[in-house]
C-alpha cells in the first residue's frame, strides 16, 4: 500500500510537472517563432542597408530583446501586439524609423496601437529618447503615456512636459500651442502657479492662449508674480489678482517677465506733443495755403474789374 501511495505520489508530481513546462516550452517556441518572424520582416525592410544596422546578428539581437521585452510586459498579447507594430513598421517604409528599432524598448512598443500609420516615423523617433522612455513610466495609465507619446510628436522636448505637469489640459495645450508657446508655459515655477488658478481663470488662460500664434504666458514683475498672457505687446489675460489701470504701459521682457509702469497725465501730455504740433503744423499749411490763394483770386479779379473800367472810360 505505501508503494503504491508513493507510486501515485510521484505520478502526480510527474503530471504537474508536465503542465508547468509544456505551456512554458510552448511559450518559449512561439516567442522563437515571433523572433525569427520579425527579425526576418527587419532584414527584408532594410534591404541594402542591413550592414549599415549591423548586419545579420544585430537584427537576430533586437528582435530577441524586443519580443523578450513585449513578452515580460504583458505576456502572450505582448508577442502578438509586438509582431503587429513591427510590421507597421515595416509598412511606412522609413529607413530612420527601422533603425530606432534598436533604441525603442519592446514595452513601448504597444502605445502604437493608437498612433496613425503615417505618424509612425514621429512617434519611433520619440520613443527612441532615452528621456522620453523614462518619462513615460511616470504616468499611471497608458491612456496618459499616450497623450504624452502624441504631444511630444507635435512639441519634442517640451509635449511629454506639459502632459506630466498640467495632465488632461495639458494635452490638450500641447495639440494647439507652438513651441514657443509651450516653452512659456513650462519656464520657472509657472506650473505651481498655474494650479491654484480657478476653473474658470484656467479656461479663460488657456483660450487667451490659443486664440493668437503670438501669444505667451508670462509673470508679472518676478517669476513667482501673476499670469499674464501677452500678445503683440498687449496684455489679453491676467489674473483676477492683479488689475491694470488705462494709463499703465506694459513691457514683456526677454526673459518672460512683464512689467508696467505708471505714466502720469502730465507725461501723457508731454509725449503727446509732438503728434500734436505735426497734426497742427499740417493744419496751418493748409490753411496758409487756402489764405494765399484766396488773396490771390480776389486781387485778380479786382486787377480784371479795374482794367475793365479803364477800357470802358477810354472808349467813352
């Protein structure tokens, strides 16, 4: 009885121990399947320029670790999803973009899925930034990494910034902002700043924003002072915290700062002079103009009368 118990026993070890490593030999056969389906889909993409990547071993090596990446990341789907993005890859036929193959991580790989085949160079060369595969695992969802991948697309350097600082309207400010509006945005403590912002003042800030290419964020007298957006000169937006009265002046300095200063009325009259004296001296002109030929009918007319009456008597 106890053999056969110890019989069974080993049997049943036996068993477990087949259905632990059939799926995982399976596992690592269809991964070797996957390699070699990528790696020869790399080989045929890059054509001639195979040496150039580094020949037959460098494309065997970054299919291994990419499908090795996929696969520690999420499994079988990992594989799958991995397979799938190398071929769009592929597809685009952008040399630059298979070449980044042998930066871009293979757990990236899948934010892909919801980038459009024609932005697939854009987004390969994103992913391809150390930096910007290190930002990336700061956000919680992939929802949030992607937003971040799109917006470092449009704004390299500065997109994953505003989507890790400002989240959703950050996005949304790196889909409409130009470079050098976003870089107003991101400079000194402004992100601080911005967060205590109300609702509504956020709203209004990002609509002044967008409503001029020429627009920028910048703080009033000192980096930690209020928002203002400024454009051509002219401030469009400020704080409710700060008021500006008509005869303040506004200069937006180099370095983001903006500052006002007060002119008194009687400056304003002062400068005010000399377009006064051009309106007046144009005004006198004309009308020295209109008087020297006004004297100038009437003494002809009086020269003709005159001449008319001498005629007249002589004739009598």
């Amino acid at each position: 009885m106890r053999r056969q118990a110890g019989m069974a026993g080993y049997a049943i070890s036996f068993v477990a121990a087949l259905l632990l490593i059939i799926p995982a030999r399976l596992a690592l056969a269809q991964e070797a399947e996957v390699v070699e389906t990528i790696a020869k889909e790399i080989t045929e993409g890059l054509g001639k320029d195979t040496a150039e990547f580094g020949g037959d071993e460098m494309v065997q090596q970054t299919a291994k670790r990419l499908a090795t990446e996929a696969t520690a990341a999420a499994g079988e789907s990992g594989v799958r999803i991995i397979q799938e993005q190398v071929e769009r890859v592929m597809i685009c036929r952008d040399t630059a973009a298979i070449f980044d193959l042998k930066l871009v991580r293979g757990d990236t790989m899948p934010l892909l899925e919801d980038i459009s085949d024609a932005e697939i160079p854009k987004a390969m060369a994103a992913l391809s930034r150390s930096e910007i595969e290190e930002g990336l695992e700061s956000f919680s969802s992939s929802e949030l990494r992607t937003e971040a991948l799109m917006a470092e697309m449009r704004l390299p350097g500065e997109g994953l910034t505003l989507v890790r600082d400002f989240g959703a309207e950050g996005s949304s400010l790196a889909s409409t902002l130009t470079e050098d509006q976003a870089n107003s945005v991101l400079e000194g403590l402004r992100p601080a700043v911005l967060e205590d912002l109300s609702g509504a003042e956020r709203s209004e800030l990002l609509n002044a924003l967008a409503s001029r290419p020429d627009a920028r964020l910048a703080n009033f007298e000192k980096l930690t002072g209020p928002l203002m957006v400024v454009a051509g000169g002219l401030v469009i937006w400020h704080g409710e915290n700060l008021v500006l009265s008509p005869n303040e002046r506004v200069t937006d300095l180099p370095d983001g700062t903006v500052i006002r200063e007060s002119t008194p009325i009687g400056s304003q009259v002062v400068q005010a002079m000399p377009q006064v004296a051009t309106v007046m001296s144009s005004t006198i002109k004309w009308s020295g103009i209109s008087a020297v030929a006004g004297v100038t009918v009437v003494f002809s007319v009086y020269i003709w009368l005159r001449h008319r009456r001498l005629k007249t008597s002589s004739a009598k």
